[in-house]
C-alpha cells in the first residue's frame, strides 16, 4: 500500500549510475518525482523511464526533479540509462531499504524473483511531505502519467 498523502517522506541515502550517493536531503525545498520500477532492461520499466524522459520538459517547466529507484545495482542501471538516453538520475536500492521504507517493496516478481521495486511514482512536496503515490497492483501495469502531471499541477 502507498504511503498517505502528507505524511513525512522516509529519507533515503542511495547510489546513482555514477556511484555518488544522493539523499532525500539533496531536495530540500524542490519538488520530487520518484519512479519506482521493478527491473531495468524489462519492457515495462523502460516505457515507464523512456515515458518521463521524453515528457522532462514538463517536469523541468513545473520546478519538479525527477529520479528512478530499483533494486539494481548501479553499474547496470548505468548500462540501461546510457542505452535508452535516460536524462534524470537512476538510483540503486540494492539493499532494499528505501522500497521498503516507502512500501513500494514486492515480494514475488515474475519468474519467483522475490523483493523487487513496486511499479509506482511517489512525489514529495517542496516541505518533505508525500503530495501523491501510486503503485500498481500488477508489475505488466504502466503507471497512471495523466492522474501524475494533474497531481503536480496541483502543487
């Protein structure tokens, strides 16, 4: 289950694909859109990153910061941010923590795989506060991106 609209957002210190930790911290004061996916290089995942790539004007225009968390380790998600051109930050969650501190932990992925990222998007408001979260009840499901943008609008 997502977390609730205005709570405190977990903090979180991660790895990107350039192996510098980035933490909840680094956006004090901005506007963050988080996009948990469960695999790189799956055909899901990537419509999802390619999808807020190809819409980072949107985001930019509107004072929001995007980033991606999965469980992958950040050499691979480096792999996958370089082939698909990905122009925000990919954050690996490979000890798992912040899925589970943010509830977007899924215990059985295809193929029995257990304890990936939730398929959903959370976005924390300028004072740290949970503003939307989505997650989708099937991994194969896209995000809802139009119910995304009228919820930052809103902000």
């Amino acid at each position: 289950m997502a977390l609730a609209i205005g709570t405190k957002a977990p903090l979180f210190k991660l790895f990107n694909t350039e192996r510098k930790e980035v933490s909840l911290q680094d956006f004090a004061g901005k506007v963050l859109v988080i996009n948990f996916f469960p695999a790189a290089f799956t055909g899901v995942c990537t419509e999802q990153l390619c999808s807020n790539r190809d819409e980072l004007s949107f985001y930019n225009d509107i004072g929001a910061t995007v980033v991606g968390i999965s469980v992958d380790m950040p050499f691979s998600l480096k792999v996958f941010k370089d082939k698909n051109n990905i122009n925000f930050d990919l954050l690996s969650d490979a000890n798992k923590r912040t899925i589970h501190d943010y509830e977007m932990y899924h215990c059985n992925f295809a193929c029995d795989i257990k304890g990936v990222a939730k398929r959903g998007v959370t976005v924390i408001d300028k004072n740290g506060n949970i503003a939307y979260s989505e997650e989708t009840a099937n991994p194969g499901t896209q995000v809802n991106f139009a119910a995304l943008k009228e919820a930052l609008r809103k902000i």
